[in-house]
C-alpha cells in the first residue's frame, strides 16, 4: 500500500466506503460477498490484501446497535408494559437486521479509511 503509485483524484472515504466502492478510484466493488472483501478493484486493480478492519467493525456495531435496541427496548417496557414474548418478537429479528446492515456499512468504512490514512499495523525501526 505504500508503494501505491496511482495518480487519481481523491475520492471520500465514507462515502465510498457506505456503497463498498474501492477505496482509491471509487469506482470498483470492494465486496465480493455480503462481508466478504474482493481480491482486487476490477476499475482500477488496486490489491486488497492491505484491507484487515480485524474487530472494528463489530465494536462499532455493538456499541451503536445495542445503544438504540436496549434504549427502546427499556422505553417500551417502563411506558407500556408489554408481555415478555413480545419483546423477543421485536427485538431479536430487529436486532439481526440492524447488525447485519450496519456491519457492511462499517466495515466497508473502516477499510476505506484504513486506504485513505495508510493504517497498518506497526513495525520496529531498527534503524539500519
Ligand atoms: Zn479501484
């Protein structure tokens, strides 16, 4: 990646990583399955091997998704009182939805982002 000599006009992370666009030429898919990340952009043969997001994007879904499923959840229960079943038929189907939308979206984020800012992991200077 830090050899990456590609001369293209810079893109927006976010939002080419909210439609899982390559990071460099925004145009190429960064997916090949639904979680899965591609071997390579097909627009611009720009090499995925760099993309590791590692446990990102799943903190960040824990933290946001279980904020807002827990935050209505215990609104529900304190205003209407509703039978315990119920809570189960709402929140766990809604629960898998959110998860799983929200975790392609961040994750494609985080792997743009780690394009944009040369994010890898450290290495010792020895200097030699
Ligand atoms: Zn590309």
């Amino acid at each position: 990646m830090s050899d990456d000599k590609a001369i293209l006009p810079p893109i927006d992370p976010i939002s080419a990583g909210l439609h899982g666009r390559c990071p460099r030429c925004g145009e190429g898919r960064l997916f090949s399955g639904f979680l899965t990340v591609g071997r390579r952009c097909a627009n611009c043969g720009l090499d995925y091997s760099y993309a590791d997001a590692g446990d990102g994007p799943a903190v960040f879904v824990i933290l946001i998704i279980g904020f807002i499923v827990v935050g209505l959840a215990l609104w529900m229960e304190v205003t209407l009182n509703p039978p315990l079943w119920l809570h189960f038929l709402l929140w766990i189907p809604l629960t898998l939805v959110l998860c799983l939308g929200a975790l392609r979206l961040i994750k494609g984020v985080l792997l743009t982002l780690q394009y944009r800012n040369k994010a890898a992991e450290g290495r010792l200077d020895l200097g030699e």
